[in-house]
C-alpha cells in the first residue's frame, strides 16, 4: 500500500526550544543506497534534526518512520539497526580506545576483539588501542568514534560533523567510509559544512532558520 | 471517542473557563469563609479541654487538608501530562505547587501557634507536623527543578515526574513518621478533629474548609490563565485572550 | 548475533566496575567523608561513650545516607556530559536495563562499601558487636533503597548546573521513611529489643523502591536526555 | 463583651496571631497570582507585537 516503506522517513518534523521553533516542518525520505547530506548555518537545528531521528529528541509533531514503521513502536529494532556519532566522539577518558569500542559494540551485537582491532586498522588508529582516551588526540578520538561506527556493522548511519578534528588524509578517510557504506546498500545521514565529494548519490537537505 | 478529552484540555478552553469561573469562585469562598470566620470565632462554644485556643483550628485544618489536596491535584495533572502528553495539566501543575506549599507552611506556622499553648513548646516532632513539613521540602523540590531547567518544556515533564514519585511517597512518608513517633512519645498529643465535636463546632469547620477549597479554586484559576499563556505565546487566540 | 539481555546487563556492569576501579580516589571519597562526619559527631558533642551509644544509630544513618548522596551527582552526568549516555541510550538494549546495570554497580562501589567499613564508624561510637549484623543488613538495604531513589534524581538533574544541591533538596525528603526505619533497627538491635518491625518495614520499602524506581529513572532519562 | 472576645480566654496572642498569618497567606496567593497573571499577559502582549513587527 504505502510503497515509500523502505529505508527512514520523516516528516513535517516540529521542535521547539523554549519559545525558538528550532525545526519548522522539515520532510526527507531516505532509501537504502542513498546518502542525505545536511548542511546549514549555525544554529539551524542540524544536530537536533539528527537526534529527532536517532530517536532521543521526541518531536512535537511530525513523524519519524523506518520501514514504514514509527521508530517509537519499533525502537528495539531501529536502535539495533543504527549507528550514531554524536558531536562528541563519546569516548570514556579512563577506558582504552579498545574498550571504549567493547562496551558501545558490544551491546548491539556480539564482537571479537579481533573486530574491533579491525575496525581500528581501518580507521586508522590500530596503533592507539591499548591507549586510554584520555591520551589521544581530538583527531584520534574521532577516528575511534568512526571505528565505533564501522564496527556496529549497522544499516543507518547519522554521523554529526565527522570531519571535525580531522586532518586531509581523515577528511578522505571518512568520504571512503560512507561511500564504501552505502554501495554495501546502507544509507546515511550526515552533517556537515563541506562538501562531502562523493560519487555515490547525495541528497541535500539545506536548514535555515 | 477521546475527542472531548482533548477540547476540554485545548488552552483557549482551558483559559477561558478559568478566566469565567474566577469571580465566582472568589465570591463563593468569600461567603464560606466569612461565615466560617464569624460563625467559628464568635459563636463556636469554647473547647472544655482547650477553651478559646480551639479557635485555631478553623484555619490550621483547612489550611493542612488543603495542602495534600492540591498535592494530589498537583501530582495527578501531572500523571496525565506525562500519560497523555497534554500541555494543560503542566500548566495546571505548575499553578498548583506555588499555592499547595503556601498552604503547608501556613498548616505549619499555625500549628506551631497552636502548640505553644497546648504542648509549651512551638515545636514537637508531632507526626503531622513533621510529615507536614516534609511535604512542605517536597513542594520546594519540585518547584525548584522545575525553574532549574532552561527549557520550560523539559522543566515541566521533570517536575511532573517528581511530584507523581511524590505522590506515591506521601503515605510512606506519613505511616513511617507515626510509627517512628509511637516509639518515643507516648499519646499525651491532644487529638484534634476527634469525631464526636458538636455541630456548633464543626459547621465552621467545614464552611472554612470549602471557603479554602474554593479560595484555592479562584487562586488556581488565575496562575493558570497565566502558566496556559507562558506556554502557547505563538498561537493565535492569545491575542483576542489578552485584548479582554 | 544479537546481544541477550542479560549479557548486555552484564558488560553495561562490567563497564560501570571498570570505571569505577580505575578512578580509586572517586571510590574512597564516600568512604572517608563517611568517616568524617561520624568523627565530626563525637567531637562536637563531646560525649562519653556510653552517652554516645544513644544518638550512634541516628548519626550512623544520617552520615550513611549524605555519603551515599555524594555519589549519587555523578551517576548518569559523567556519562552525559561525554556522550556515552546518548550512546547507551541508542545501543538497541532497553534503557531500563542500562539503569538497572549502573544503579547496580553505583549500590556495589558505594552502598555495599558503606555497609563493609561501617563496623569500624560502630566501634567508634560504641555500638556493641551483638548489634553488628543487624545494623550492617540494615544499612544494606537502606543503601541500595537509597541508590533507587538517588537514581530518579540524578536523572532528573542531569544537565543542570548547581544539580548536586539539587539533588539532594529532591532526594532527602523521599529518604526520610529509610532513615526513621534504619536508625530505629540500629537502635533497637544495640539495647536487645526486638528488630523485626523496623527490620520489615526497612525490607518492604526496599522492595517497592527496586520494583518502581527503575520505571521512573528511565522515565527521568528519557526526559532530560532529550 | 467585645473585651472578652478579643481576649480569647488568654489565648490571645496565640489565636490573633494565627489568624493573621492565615489572611496574609491568603492575600499572598492573590498578589502574587496577579502579579504573575499580569506579568504573563504583558509578556504574550510583547511577544505578539515583535511577531506583528517582524511580518510587516
């Protein structure tokens, strides 16, 4: 019946901050093998559109849907199906990168650490894995959070700013990901202020205030 | 089928009922508590046991009673809030809580007055007085997280949550301090509210509780014409809400 | 390839003791400002130690439960402020379960301590060692009572500032029945009466609070994560 | 009469007070609730007139 039923949906999304209506009704529709680039001045309610769809903001009104289904009805499933890099990389200072990626992957799906080791070589910071957080880089901790992502082996991806910090081999780095991401037939959501020089296809979604 | 609930709990229903009712519930609880005052001061007989100091009783008890009121009316428009998402019932919480604990501290200041003459002491760890005070400390907790947050929203559904836990605390609270108050005193509290008090007595008593009750009623209207206006500022009907 | 339950409880736990052991002083905080306090008592009082026995329950429980209080701040908060929190919340395991795990863990590095170190606060204020394993079953479970009720209101105070006066301004009042039915058992187990009364009320609360307080803390999550 | 009902049996300054202290409470909740009340209309009243200005 509803032949748009694949991949993650939403609609006429409403948010207030106090008396701010920070998100007026803004619409996509996401499919498998697509990327939604978010871009937008400061302040145009990017970071809160990517939590509305992760699920941890509730919007006043509007919908947000996966497979046809509201991603409050079906959060278990959703959550399993999801990979989220919030601003912050989300890293414990006093666990090592290896563990860090243990205890968040390892509540999605069972991990080796093997895995995780793998994960890290691929973004990079194989070498920092014995390390506690609280020692590596902001560019490191990034490219951890990335590794966090790959390894959750998830179909949706919101990634918020995953260039930041990063120097231009990283920058490049993540654009491999995503690209690599998607021709696997996953879709993601991603902000960011640059461009994200892709050959896969990229929606955009511009906010304004 | 639910389609009532929700007009009865629209802001520009829920404003202009309130607005309505004020003036009359003003007036009712002025009539109830004049009779109550003159009736219970002057024409009451004196206690046998307590003489003229009874007297306090006519706003003490009605002041306490009215505190859990508006606690349990605080705590279950809060409940459906949180259930129902329903913007009213913060707004009615949120008027509710400044009134209920100006209820419990008069409930404890009055009490204190009363117990100097009966007990020679302003305070005694009186199992109502102490659970009395104790809901005065939660009326302050969930005022004060409601102001701590930023955003009224977030503010309102954490307030809500706390007086619904409240709520469920109050009769733990109570039961445990009367137990606790068994172990160390013996009954030489003078019992107050004992059933068999003659009509002449107990007539203003219940007159001033209703007065309270429906003071409450008015005072409430008021805060919430005003918490329904802090919350829906955008909307269009304010406009021809505040022209009036 | 799905994680069970239990197996998430166990890591999101495992995650917490971690934590926990690699900041030790964080660990000894509450203990010593346990001790503290109850040291504070005597001294200003300056009792004897049989006039001490009196008031060593009261005291004893007042300490515990400010101690445990401390803590109780940086339960969800450290999380939330690094994001991890967001993570757990999102990790497809019901949030239910990820407070279960941390208030779990919080009880065994704080509560259980508590309860471990306290026959030394006994011996201090004179409390006979007849009346040790009541007091220590007792704080035990006013402890992880407490722990509960503590969990609801570091939730609610998440991202607040100034939040740990909140906290306690939030969670003192609801702790009052703990405190009057702990220091009535502690009291009556050191002068021989029976304990049984106080000792089953202290048990019910315990088990109302752990069946309804993960509800209400994940309702409090839910409610400031967003 | 009038003595002795002020008096209140030497209750005076107990009852007095008490009632004093009820009727401030109870015109406490009416100041305050329309201070709040006003305060709340002013503030829609200024928000509506910024809103009207920013469409113009």
């Amino acid at each position: 019946m509803n032949f748009a039923s694949d991949g993650l949906e939403f609609e006429k999304v409403h948010v207030w901050r106090g008396d701010r209506h920070v998100l007026q009704g803004i619409s996509a529709h996401v499919r498998p093998r697509e990327l939604l680039h978010i871009s937008g001045a400061n302040g145009t309610g990017k970071t809160t559109l990517l939590r509305v769809v992760s699920g941890l903001l509730r919007p006043e009104q509007g919908s947000v849907t996966w497979l046809g289904q509201s991603i409050t009805s079906s959060r278990t499933e959703y959550q399993a199906a999801l990979a989220y890099a919030s601003h912050e990389p989300a890293l414990k200072s006093d666990l090592t990168a290896i563990e860090n990626l243990r205890f968040a992957v390892g509540l999605k799906r069972r991990v080796t650490p093997k895995d995780l080791l793998a994960a890290l070589d691929r973004t990079g910071v194989a070498a920092c894995a014995e390390l506690p957080a609280r020692v590596l880089s902001a560019g490191q901790r990034r490219r951890v959070s990335l590794a966090r992502v790959l390894a959750m082996r998830a179909s949706i991806w919101l990634l918020d700013e995953p260039h930041a910090n990063l120097d231009a081999a990283g920058s490049e780095l993540v654009s491999e990901l995503l690209q690599a991401h998607v021709q696997e037939g996953g879709l993601a959501l991603v902000v960011a202020h640059r461009d994200l020089a892709l050959s896969c296809p990229v929606r955009r979604l511009e906010l304004n205030s | 089928m639910w389609t009532w609930f929700y007009k009865l709990a629209s802001p520009p229903y829920v404003y202009g009922v309130a607005a309505a009712l004020r003036l009359w519930l003003f007036g009712a609880a002025a009539l109830a508590m004049g009779y109550g005052l003159i009736a219970g001061l002057a024409i009451a007989p004196p206690d046998y046991q307590q003489g003229e100091a009874f007297r306090m009783i006519y706003v003490h008890v009605p002041g306490a009673i009215l505190s859990l009121t508006v606690y349990t009316v605080m705590a279950a428009a809060s409940a459906v809030a949180l259930i129902w998402r329903i913007k009213v019932g913060h707004a009615v919480a949120a008027a509710s809580a400044p009134i209920g604990a100006s209820f419990a501290l008069l409930a404890l200041v009055t009490g204190s007055l009363w117990g100097k003459p009966m007990w020679g002491t302003y305070w005694a760890w009186d199992p109502r007085l102490t659970s009395e005070l104790i809901l005065l400390f939660l009326y302050v907790g969930v005022m004060s997280l409601r102001s701590a947050f930023e955003d009224p929203l977030r503010g309102d559904r954490a307030a809500a949550l706390l007086a619904v836990v409240g709520v469920v605390n109050v009769p733990i609270v109570h039961f445990s301090v009367v137990w606790w108050n068994s172990l160390h005193q013996g009954a030489t509290i003078v019992r107050i509210g004992a059933p068999k008090m003659p009509g002449s007595m107990l007539w203003p008593l219940l007159s001033m509780w209703l007065g309270f009750m429906l003071f409450f009623g008015a005072v409430l209207c008021m805060r919430l014409q005003a918490e329904v206006l802090n919350r829906e500022r955008q909307a269009s009907w304010v406009r021809e809400a505040i022209k009036s | 390839m799905t994680v069970g339950a239990w197996e998430a409880f166990l890591l999101v736990l495992h995650r917490e003791l971690c934590l926990s052991f690699r900041r030790p002083e964080q660990l000894f905080q509450p203990l010593v400002f346990f001790l503290i306090v109850t040291t504070l008592f005597p001294l200003g009082l300056s009792l004897q130690l049989s006039a001490l026995r009196d008031i060593a329950p009261g005291v004893l429980w007042v300490a515990a439960l400010l101690s445990s209080l401390l803590s109780l701040d940086s339960l969800f908060k450290s999380d939330a402020d690094d994001g991890t929190l967001e993570q757990l919340a999102l990790s497809g395991q019901g949030l239910t379960l990820i407070v279960v795990a941390k208030t779990g863990a919080h009880w065994l590095v704080t509560g259980l301590a508590l309860v471990i170190v306290s026959p030394i606060v006994a011996i201090a204020l004179g409390i006979p060692t007849s009346a040790f394993a009541i007091m220590m079953l007792s704080l035990a479970l006013g402890t992880l009572t407490l722990s509960w009720l503590g969990a609801i209101g570091a939730g609610l105070t998440i991202g607040l500032r100034r939040g740990n006066v909140l906290l306690s301004l939030i969670v003192l009042p609801l702790a009052t029945p703990l405190l009057i039915f702990g220091a009535a058992a502690t009291d009556r187990a050191i002068s021989g009466t029976s304990t049984a009364g106080a000792m089953y009320f202290l048990a019910a609360l315990c088990v109302f609070t752990c069946t309804l307080a993960p509800w209400a803390a994940t309702a409090a999550l839910r409610i400031t994560l967003e | 009469m009038t003595n002795e009902f002020w008096s209140m049996g030497g209750y005076a300054r107990y009852v007095w007070p008490c009632y004093g202290i009820a009727g401030a409470v109870l015109a406490w909740n009416l100041w305050a609730a329309g201070r709040y009340l006003a305060a709340a209309k002013l503030r829609a009243a200024r928000a509506l007139a910024m809103a009207s200005s920013e469409a113009r």
